[in-house]
C-alpha cells in the first residue's frame, strides 16, 4: 500500500530469541496460520544479532531523542534460548541504550519451562514476564497442549506460582488470555483471577474475512456477548484488575489513548526482529497470507528509520486516514479505529475492510458505553459521604480473626485494600472542591492517566499512611481553598515517578518549606522561596525537579544527596518498612516526629527491627502474618527525656505507627505490635459499628487515671491484648518482674473486655468482638490464677 505518511520513530520493539514452541497450541498464528516464514528461522538468535540490535535500537533512540524503549523477548517459544541467551540478548540492550535512553525489558512466555534460574535473569536486569494462560485446566487445555495432547496447565500454574512468590512477585507482569467462546467466560475470568495477576489481557483469536472468526450456532457478536459477561463481573468486583481490553475502551470513550493495538487510532510504534535478524511487521499479521509480515530489511543492512519509512508500516500508522470508507462512516470509529489491522485483510483488495470482528467491537463498545454510563447515573443518584462503605469484605471468618486479636495476611491486606479505596474516594471529594481552573484540570489529568497507565503506581502512592490524614484536613478546611491544589500535584507528581516510566509527564508542584515533597517517596531541596513552583518529570531512569533555574536529575534507584532527602527503607528483606523523616504530614502521633535521621541512626533502627521481627516471627508468631501485610511505614518520635517507651497510630493514618527507638529490639517488637492493634482496629471501625456511636459516656480504662470513651476504651483494651500476650512470653522466658506484669495486664485487659460487654451500647458485632477478645484472654486469666 503507497502513502504519504510521514516517517516516525519506532519505540516498541519485539525481540524474537527463539523461533521454535514446546507446546503446539492449534490455534497459534505463528505456526498454524498462513505465513509459514518461520521454517526458514535459524531457532536461537546468535549474539552478533543481538548487538547489531542493540546498536541500531540506541542509534534510532539518540537521532530522536526518545527518553524510552520497550523490548519484549518473544517466540516461538523465548525460554528456549535458556537463561543464558536471555541474559546476553539483555546485556546487549542495556549496554547500547545506556546514556540514550531507559529501557522496558518484558518477555512473553507460556511458562512451561519457567523455573528460578530465568527469574534470577528477570530480576537482574527487571524484565516484566507476561505469561499466556487460557483460564483453568479445562478452559486451557483446549488448546495449550504438548504436541503428543499432553496437558501443559500444571506446569504453567507452577511456574506462576513462582512468580507469585515475594522475591518475584515484582516480575509477575500479567496473564494473556485468547478467548475461545466454547469455554465459560466467568470460568475463564475465575481462574485466572485465582491466580493474582496484576493485569490480564483478552486476546481475540486472530482471523480475517478468508479465514473468519467461528461463530457458533450463527451469532451475530459471540466475542463481544463472552466479553461483556466478564465486564460485568469485572465491574461488580470494583474493576480488582486492569484488563487491557476493557480499560482501551473506557480510555477511547473518555478521547484519551488506547492501551492495545487492536483498539483505537493511536499510530503503531511497533517492530518485530526475528531470530535470523530480518525486521518484520506485526506479528499478527501472519494470519493473513504467506508472507505478509516481510519487510526485505535485515539488522545488517538497515537501518531504524528505513524500517520506519517501509510503506507496510507506514499504512498501519495512518489513523483514520487508513481506514476503509465503510469504517469512517461508523459511529464508534474514534475508538474502534477499525481492529486490529491483521484482522481487516480480504484476498482482493488487502486490508481495506472493516474488521473481521466489526460487529464484536461495535458492541462490546456499545456494551461497555452504556454501562459506564448506567454507573454514573447511579453514583448521581446516591449521595454518600466521602470515604462511606457500602460493603465489606470482611467475612465471618475474617471478623473472627481480627475480634480474637489477630488477622492473617489476607485478612490484613483486605483492610488494606478498603483503606485505598476510602483514600481514593477521599481524593475525589478533595479534587471536587478544588478551583475549575486550567491548573487543577492539569493536575487531575495527570493523575487519571496516570492511573490508567500505572495503577500499581498510583495505588503505592494513596497507600502512603498520610495521604489520607491530608485530605481529611483538606475537607474539613471551609471554603475552597482547603481544596489545596498544590497537594493533589504532590500526589499527582509522586505517582508519575513511580510509573517508572510507563507514564512519563511533567507535573508542575509547588514549593513548599524550601522542597519538594513527594508522598512515600521523600522531598527534592530546592533553591526557590516557598510559594514558587517546580517542575517534577518522571521517566524509566528517574526523575528531575527544575525549580529556581536549577535542574537536579535524581536516578530511580540513586542515594541521597545535598538536595535529595529520600525515604529510606529498613529490616529484614521482605519485610522493609518505611522509616519516614520527610513528610511534614506525619506529625499525627500525639508525640513530636524527629528532624531528618543521620547515617548513623538510620543503621541503629535497621538493625533493631531486624532484632525485633525475629523476636515476632519466634514468640509472637501469630501477630506477624498481618504485620507483615499491613505495616508499611515507621515514623520515628522524638525520645522523652525521662526515658519511658513512646509509641503511638493515628486513626486516619493506616499502615503507619509512631516509635521512639526505645532502648531494646525486644521493646521495639512489643511497640510494633501494640500499636499495629491500633492499625487494624481503626481500619475495621471503618467498615462497621462495633457500638452506638450516640453513646457518649465515659469508662473507666484500668491502666489509665482518666476515663475514656467508649471506642478509646474498646481501642486500648484491643491494643493490651498484645501487650498481656508479650508479657506471657517473657514471663515463660523467665524474665526478671515479668510475671507480675503478666498478671497485671492480664487481668487489666479481661476486667476492660467485662466493661465492654456490660455496657449496653455493643452492637451484635461489637458483642461477637468482645466475646473472641475474652476467648483469647480467658486461658491466660486461669494462668494467672493458677486455674
């Protein structure tokens, strides 16, 4: 096809380091469909094609300054190459890009040979894995099978399982789906949701008008009805996961870009590199004919831009201009854009078609549309204050859990996931209230996209403890200025350097105390009066502040400096907190937060939580699933000068507790666990009533002289649950006048749970909370009595 599109730069690349597949799935565009180039392949790709690779990617990234690339490793099947070969071909790359640009390295695998030395390659050199799954074993095993009908899903569900591990979970990039209608869609949807993928994508069996989409029993849209079905429970759910198919439409309906090639008008910034060298088109389009593919370049002889300049890939990057009249007449072209180019080809007059699946994507469009469309008329319907749950995933199990003193991982983690939702929502209620002006509608963009593109990255960042705490205090500021602008861009600002790339964008903050601050990350010192504004742009390397004429560039992954104040992370691996000193936000502690930590205490604090998690993980094993899942931040206090232990949690700061670095790891660990009750207890007052909030009498509290509340007795009787049982350990330790303390908070806690339960005021889950709480500290009691 001639046109006159103008050349532009490539960014995507997909790197094909095997031309072969262990598993001989029928329904494979590489192996079952027309093109059959890759009986000719040379099956590993030789080193001197990784470099001249790797030259010609850097030499098109400098001539164009692009600030990124994305890779993806490929087949065939890519884990053939074996570790080794990865790692080279990963060198390579990483070696030439180096000074031009950042590098996304990803690899799509079917998994089967997926085992701890490719990962330990992953991790090296932080290559995402995107592993192609079907559903569960039935679902999959129509057509992911060995070639002697072997079934490959154990195998493959094994090797996720790997990258659902701690050490790789960071590795585990999604799962790709091809849909078959035959198969249930909710069973599809189900089993892999069983397997946590941070996202999913859905991928239409590739076909053209030769060669069509089956079609069972005639239906007009089948692809589209399979689809809408997992949408709806997609939707139900709380959208749990990106799926790129649908999240492409949502995107397209709101004018932003598409996340797929086969949706939308966006220009396609793609090339494949076979294992022999040879550049080709998209691989999709070996579905069309023998030979479709070819461009007649090689990575010896051509360069980049004459890739780009080829007229097969300069037709797919024409937008609408590209399209078939038929579909520029359509009234969803703007997001359809006409399919996946592959899917439009008719023997005849090629790719000037609508899609193959055209009535699929005009409904699932259609379906889609209108659903976002019945959620906002509910939600202008409803009037709910910010942050107020209508659910909860708390179930009787889990109530139990917690009531008893304790909570497991997930328990803990779904506490955690509600508490994002209400600090989104929160969000929200803070952006509604800020000024309509073209500043605030900057900010608020940056931040939507930036939750398309990265929502792992946004959801780390409103997951920093005092996030929320700040937009409390925002709505409770009358008039709009509490809306306070400048914190929505720290936010905003925050989230993009987190992207680490996938979003890159320029974020204009304020200045404020002579730094930049950045939520959970730390803050930038800058040479500019408070009030002035700062440049902060992110990319895959890092990021820079430009403010008062000064650019300071800050590696993703670089060491303090004399401007960069970062939040530095500290215990054991795998269960690093955040020790802040440098959020002006974290004064919610009853207690002072100290000034910026030295080297010194840094290490002092590093090697106490070390001590005291080992501590836990030996005599207090049973708080340690939910810290480990809940705990994220440590702020240190300022220590008393009479020498007592201070801690405290603030209710609207979770995952956070204050500590003054008390004089053992031992002391560190009861403080950890005291407090983190706190943690937990608020986040479940959040979701429910455990008593008549109208009941405003006071109680008496055993350990303190003045009487409290009915929640801040419920609170600190929760909270010395924890306490009695440290005191149990060490009193069984032996310890010199633990005993006594053993009894006392003992028998202080259960009198406090009898006052509890006396009180009237308990609604029947703050009745079941009592009860457990007694169950726990009933054993205990006959200890101490001698029972």
């Amino acid at each position: 096809m001639e046109t006159s599109a103008p050349i532009r730069p490539l960014s995507q690349f997909v790197l094909k380091l095997h031309s072969r597949c262990d598993l001989a799935c029928d329904h494979c565009y590489v192996y079952e469909h027309a093109d059959t180039s890759w009986k000719q392949r040379v099956r590993a790709t030789p080193d001197d094609v990784f470099e001249r690779v790797a030259a010609r990617i850097a030499d098109h990234a400098a001539a164009h300054h692009l600030d990124s690339v994305q890779v993806v490793f490929h087949g065939g099947e890519p884990l053939l190459a074996g570790p080794a070969r990865i790692r080279r071909a990963a060198e390579a790359l990483r070696r030439a890009l180096d000074g031009h640009c950042a590098l996304d390295l990803g690899i799509q695998t079917n998994a089967v040979l997926l085992d701890g030395r490719f990962c330990d390659v992953f991790d090296e050199f932080g290559i995402s894995v995107g592993v192609s799954l079907d559903g569960g074993r039935a679902e999959n095993d129509r057509h992911r099978r060995f070639a002697d009908g072997r079934s490959s899903y154990d195998r493959v569900v094994r090797s996720i399982g790997l990258l659902r591990e701690p050490r790789y979970r960071h590795l585990y990039g999604g799962l790709l789906c091809t849909i078959d209608v035959d198969n249930d869609p909710l069973a599809v949807y189900d089993a892999l949701m069983e397997l946590e993928p941070p996202r999913i994508d859905f991928l239409l069996p590739h076909a053209t008008h030769d060669a069509p989409p089956a079609r069972p029993g005639g239906a007009r849209a089948p692809y589209a009805d399979w689809l809408l079905t997992i949408h709806r429970r997609w939707t139900e759910q709380g959208r749990p996961v990106p799926v790129r198919v649908f999240d492409s439409v949502r995107r397209m309906l709101r004018g932003e870009s598409s996340l797929v090639e086969s949706i939308g008008t966006d220009p396609v910034d793609l090339v494949v590199i076979e294992t022999d060298g040879t550049f080709e088109q998209a691989d999709s389009l070996k579905t069309a004919y023998d030979g479709a593919p070819a461009t007649g370049m090689d990575v010896f002889t051509h360069s980049l831009d004459e890739v780009a300049a080829h007229p097969g890939i300069a037709a797919r990057r024409q937008g609408k201009a590209g399209l078939s009249d038929e579909c520029r007449r359509c009234p969803v072209v703007d997001v359809c854009g006409g399919g996946l180019y592959a899917h439009r080809y008719r023997t005849g007059n090629g790719f000037a078609n609508p899609s193959a699946y055209c009535a699929d994507l005009m409904e699932l469009i259609l379906g889609i549309r209108d659903a976002e469309d019945e959620e906002v008329d509910r939600e202008n319907s409803v009037t709910t204050l910010p942050g107020q749950q209508d659910r909860s995933p708390l179930t009787e199990d889990r109530i139990d859990q917690l009531a008893a003193g304790y909570g497991d991982a997930d328990t803990v983690a779904a506490l955690a996931a509600e508490q994002l939702e209400i600090t989104r929502g929160l969000l929200t209620a803070v952006w509604e209230r800020a000024p309509r002006d073209s500043r605030t509608a900057a900010v608020w963009r940056v931040l939507a996209e930036a939750d398309q593109a990265a929502p792992d990255a946004v959801d780390t960042v409103l997951a920093h403890p005092y996030v929320r705490p700040w937009a409390r205090h925002c709505l409770e500021t009358g008039g709009d200025g509490g809306a306070d602008v400048a914190g929505l861009a720290e936010v905003a600002a925050a989230s993009v350097v987190r992207s680490a790339g996938r979003y890159p964008a320029t974020v204009r903050v304020p200045v404020r105390d002579g730094a930049v601050r950045l939520p959970g990350l730390g803050r930038v010192l800058v040479d500019a009066a408070d009030g002035d504004e700062a440049d902060v742009t992110g990319d895959a390397a890092g990021f820079s502040v430009s403010a008062g004429g000064r650019t300071l560039r800050i590696a993703a992954q670089g060491p303090a400096d004399a401007w960069w104040q970062p939040v530095r992370r500290v215990g054991p691996a795998g269960r690093t907190v955040a020790l802040e000193d440098t959020d002006p936000r974290r004064d919610e502690h009853q207690w002072p937060p100290v000034t910026r930590q030295d080297d010194a205490e840094v290490k002092a604090w590093h090697e106490d939580l070390v001590a005291a998690w080992d501590f836990l993980d030996r005599e207090l094993p049973r708080y340690v699933p939910g810290l480990a899942a809940g705990l994220g931040t440590v702020t240190p206090l300022v220590p008393p000068g009479d020498g007592s232990d201070v801690s405290g949690a603030a209710r609207q700061a979770f995952g956070a507790v204050g500590i003054a670095r008390p004089a053992t790891p031992v002391t560190l660990a009861l403080l950890l666990a005291h407090e983190f009750q706190h943690v937990k207890l608020g986040a479940v007052l959040d979701l429910m009533d455990l008593f008549d909030p109208d009941d405003t009498r006071l109680f008496h509290a055993p350990w303190r002289p003045d009487p409290r509340p009915l929640e801040g007795l419920l609170q600190g009787t929760y909270a010395h649950i924890a306490v009695a049982e440290y005191w149990r350990v060490l009193a069984r330790q032996g310890a010199p006048g633990a005993a006594g303390s053993f009894a006392r908070w003992t028998r202080e806690t259960a009198e406090a749970i009898d006052r509890l339960a006396g009180s009237g005021s308990l609604t029947p889950l703050g009745e079941r909370f009592a009860a457990r709480m007694a169950g726990t500290v009933a054993p205990w009691l006959r200890e101490v009595n001698g029972d």
